[in-house]
C-alpha cells in the first residue's frame, strides 16, 4: 500500500484515466533517502529495492522559476 502511494505521488498529478507516471528526478529520490536513513535507517534498504526500478532522471531546472 505505501508503495502505491508513493509511486502515485510522483506522477503527473491527473486523476483518473489521465494519470500516467512520469520520470523522476533523481534528487527526489535521493531526498527520500535521506530522510530515511536519518529517521528509520533501517527502512533504507527496502526503500531502495523498491525505488529501484524506476525510471529516473534529470528533470528538474533549478533556476527555472515559472
């Protein structure tokens, strides 16, 4: 169930049959790590299995402001 519920939070924020997933920024997933192996390190790994298979990349611009 958790994992649904992350996976569902990193699509692209359409409900119903217009939600799809979308390709994840690398810092999201890093950040989620973090604060994992800070606060229930011992969930870190199973995070990590699970966030695996992912498609990931450089999605993000920072200095893209709009």
């Amino acid at each position: 169930m958790i994992k649904a519920r992350y996976r569902a939070s990193i699509s692209n924020g359409a409900t119903g049959p217009g939600s799809r997933p979308v390709i994840a920024d690398d810092d999201v997933l890093k950040a989620t790590a973090l604060a994992i192996a800070t606060y229930c390190p011992d969930e870190l790994a199973s995070y990590l299995k699970n966030v695996g298979d992912l498609k990931t990349g450089d999605t993000v611009d920072p200095d893209d402001h709009n």
